[in-house]
C-alpha cells in the first residue's frame, strides 16, 4: 500500500513537471552568479537549470552583474536555445534582455500604430547616422537627422531627440528613425512666429548656431538668420570662427527680413559702440596718432588710426618734399605717426597730417622743390617770412589772392 502510495506520488510530481522549448517565457530563481560573469538560475516548474550571461541581463550595459541581480532573485526569462542537459551550469540559455527588448518593441509598434514620436539617447555617431537607445537599437540615417547639411556628427553624440518612427520590423532588429521632420514641424512653427513678429532695426538676442566662411548663421528661436562676415565687427574679420564660437550668446540687429524666401539679414556690429563715437574726445585736433596705410590714391593716403576709423593724409601733408604721388613715400600697410588737423564728427572725416610731425628743411627752394613758396604783406606793406600753410591758417589760394589783389592796387 505504501509502496503504491510512494509511486503514485513520483508519477504526479513526473507529470508536474513541464517541458521546456526554446520560445517559452518562464520564470528563474537565481541559486549563484559563478565566475563567468552568469547567473545559474532553477527554472520554475521543470527541475532543470539555465544561465543568463550578463549580456543578456539587461538591455542595459552590465559593468557588474552584481549590481544587476542577487542570490534569490526571481526573473521572466525567455528560452534562447538548449546547450545540453550534460552542461555543468544547466540545460539552457535564457535572456532576460530579450524579454526587455520584446516589451520595448510591443511599445514601439504601438506609438508607430498611433502616429506617435518617441525620445531616444544618441549613443554613437558612425559611417552614415546615429546609433540611438529607444530601449532597442534605433539607426538614424545622416540624411534623416536635421534639415541642413551636418559635417560633425559627433557633436549629437549624448543628446536627447525626439524622433519619427519611419521603419520597425522587430524580427529583423530594425529601427529607423528621424529628427529631421521633427525639425522641419518646429521650424514652421518658429517660421510662422517669428516672421509675423520681427521688423527690421529690432535688436533680439540669439545664439550662433553654425558657420561658414562667408557668415554666420543666429538661431532666433527656431528659425536662424545670416550675419555676413562684414556685419560681424568694425575689425576686419577672415573668418567668423576667428571670433565667435558655436552656442555663442549675441545680440544683433535685424537689417532686413524676407518671409517669402525664409531670410534674415542680421548685423552684430550694428549693436557695437560705432567707432567714429566720441571720435572729438579720442582724436581732438593735435592729438598725434601712430595709424596704418590702407589707401592710396592720386591726391593723398587714408590711413586708420582706430579700428573702422580712417582719416585722410592729403598729398600736401605727406612730405615737405615736393612728391608726384602718395606712392612714391608711402606703402599700404606701413605703420606712420600722424597729427590731427581737423575733426568733422558728423561727416565722419578725419584731416590728418604726417610732415606736420616731421622738421621742415632749412632751405626754402629745398622745401618746394626748387620754387619759393608764395609770401603774403604784412602790416608795414613787407612780405611775410614764409611758412607752413597748417600755421599760417591760409591756402595757396589764399595766398596767391592777397598778392594779386595787391598788386592792384
């Protein structure tokens, strides 16, 4: 009796246990995590043993299985294959990150369903797009990730997007995304509020979002707006990277705006202090100034002395010499000190003078080239003692006038 009692028991617990096939969900108690960075787990119901590699713990990267799972730990597992009931550390290979990743792309197929966009961490830029993390790998291709052409894709490496599901096929793996139409549905609406508001002379705040080598390119808000390399600074400018740098904060000016073609002129120096501001205080009249040549032209030199600011060195006040051109001393590019004559703020225009600086020959004839220069009377009908015509206060006409009229009399 005892003997059919003891038998009737074994064949009920034969027949409670199940069998396991590759496919099945079941559950695993984790009896230890041995050396080979696995976890050797019981399978509920069947009496038999299997092990999940730490790479398949979670979708995750698993720097210490420990942290991960514990001695007693209960976790779903999906049957990956069998390796043999002889195996030393079970009878199967079960994921737990396969059951992740399949709940992951249930999830996925159903925003796809509904039109819905998802959030991802760009993980690595490669040949072609971005890797991104949506719980299961997701692939962005180069064309599909902004609506301008992108050089660097490194620099989304890390960022959050949101994305486009444009392809799933889960039995395949694959995900194909984009953040371009999700840029595009923003720029529009950053088009239509920024155009229906910005007028030009309006000073707005921005940040540089890219470069070229004619300009640089402002984000207002969704829409960017063009600053020309010559509206960058008073300064010559080579190159716009020389001064800005990308994520930059700045303030510009709108010059112009053109909905119809989606452009905006922009200007950053028109925000700038004007160099020819306070020009009277920085440069009165007498004020010596060391300056640069940058023109020159038949009746005289431009030189700048401030940076936007040139002044004029008329061919009479280069040299005591008498010379044919401004070229014949002078050099684009030369270094030159020069004395203030005349100060017009409101013309913007500088008299400058460099023999003003210089100690005049002795000789008279030496002075003009061979010929006496013209001598005005002075209060006793005698001619004056000859002199530089920024001390006299008089022009050669002037001078050629009195000594006429003169004559006449």
């Amino acid at each position: 009796m005892a003997e059919n009692e003891n038998n009737n028991a074994m064949l009920e617990a034969l027949d409670s246990i199940k069998p396991v096939n590759v496919g099945d969900v079941v559950k695993g108690k984790v009896l230890q995590i041995d050396d080979d960075r696995q976890a050797v787990v019981g399978i509920e119901g069947s009496g038999v043993e299997g092990i999940v590699p730490a790479n398949q713990l979670s979708t995750k990267p698993v720097n210490d299985i420990n942290e991960v799972v514990k001695v007693g730990d209960v976790l779903d597992l999906v049957v990956i294959s069998k390796i043999g009931s002889d195996k030393e550390n079970g009878s199967y290979l079960l994921s737990h990150r396969r059951l992740e990743a399949m709940k992951v792309w249930d999830e996925i197929q159903a925003k796809f369903d509904n039109g819905e966009t998802l959030t991802a961490t760009v993980t690595q830029a490669v040949r072609g797009g971005l890797v991104v993390d949506a719980g299961v790998r997701g692939f962005v291709p180069a064309s599909m990730i902004t609506d301008h052409y992108v050089d660097d894709l490194n620099q989304f490496k890390g960022q959050e997007l949101e994305f486009k599901i444009v392809e799933i096929e889960p039995s395949e793996n694959r995900l194909i995304l984009s953040h371009k139409e999700i840029v595009q549905e923003q720029h529009a609406e950053a088009a239509a509020k920024i155009f229906g508001e910005l007028a030009p002379g309006d000073v707005v705040e921005g940040k540089v979002a890219r470069m070229t080598n004619f300009g640089a390119f402002i984000d207002l808000g969704g829409v960017d707006g063009l600053v020309h390399v010559s509206e960058i600074s008073y300064d010559h400018v080579d190159k716009p990277a020389d001064v800005l740098e990308v994520g930059e904060d700045v303030k510009v000016k709108v010059l112009s705006v053109d909905p119809e073609r989606e452009r905006i002129s922009l200007s950053i120096k028109q925000t700038l202090p004007g160099p020819w501001d306070d020009i009277e205080s920085k440069a009165p009249q007498g004020t010596v100034l060391t300056g640069t040549v940058k023109r020159l032209t038949s009746f005289g030199a431009f030189v700048e002395v401030f940076p936007g600011v040139e002044g004029l060195v008329h061919i009479s006040q280069i040299s005591h010499k008498h010379i044919a051109t401004p070229a014949d001393v002078l050099k684009v590019g030369e270094e030159v000190q020069v004395k203030v004559l005349n100060v017009e703020a409101d013309k913007q225009r500088l008299g400058l003078s460099i023999k003003a600086l210089q100690e005049a020959p002795k000789d008279a004839e030496s002075n003009n080239g061979g010929a006496r220069r013209p001598r005005r009377r002075n209060n006793n009908n005698n001619f004056a003692a000859d002199a530089p015509e920024e001390e006299t206060g008089f022009t050669l006409g002037d001078l050629i006038g009195d000594e006429l009229k003169n004559a006449g009399k």
